[in-house]
C-alpha cells in the first residue's frame, strides 16, 4: 500500500506526481517521472523532478506493483497525496484510493509540528 510519508506530513507536502510506469512480465523495470506539482504550507513549487519528499518514497513503492506475466509495455499513472482532518501528533494511516484507469488518490491526517530544543 502506498503511504504518506511522515517527513512530507510533518511539513504539509501534498500534491499530484504523474509517471511512467514500464513492465515487462508483469515486473515495474522503470519508472520515470513526467510531471509533478508539490506545496508545502501553502508555497507551490512545480517542475518535472518535483518534492524528493514525494518523488522519491513513490518511485519506491511502484517497484513493489505486479501484474499479471503477459503485461508488457508502458503506461501512466497519476499519485495525489492530500491531508484532511484534524492535525495529529503522530503520523496515522492513510486512506488509499485507487480509481480508474490508474489514479492513485492517498489522503493522511496532517502531522503536528513539533519543534524541540
């Protein structure tokens, strides 16, 4: 299941990756990231490498993807990351929601910052 990272809730990163994904005997082999847009407490910053904080945990996550043997070929695949509800002290499970084609929506409770001396 794909997550929220705790890094990118602490500091209120949401926003939309779109990427490539190719397979090859159902195995992710690649993907690359086409276009992202990430705010972090309110300040956008839009670019194809895009937030590490996201970029980085998603591209992970899809080596994990199967499918069955025969697929082959490439595809895209759109993440959301969003927050509602109140602020937590701790990171929560997130709700995942996988929509068709192959949108990916994953909205968290947001994290209370905490700064310590």
């Amino acid at each position: 299941m794909p997550f929220s990272p705790p890094i990118a809730e602490a500091t209120h990163t949401t926003g939309w990756l779109i990427i490539r994904i190719t397979a090859d005997g159902g195995i992710v082999t690649k993907a690359e990231v086409l276009r992202t847009e990430t705010q972090s407490r309110g300040m956008s910053h839009p670019s194809k490498s895009g937030s590490q904080l996201l970029t980085a945990p998603t591209l992970e996550y899809l080596k994990s993807w199967r499918f069955s043997s025969d697929v082959n070929g490439s595809f895209v695949v759109k993440f959301t990351y969003s927050f509602a509800g109140t602020e937590t002290e701790q990171p929560t499970n997130p709700t995942v929601e996988v929509l068709p084609p192959l949108d990916v929506n994953v909205i968290a409770r947001p994290v209370k910052l905490v700064v310590e001396y």
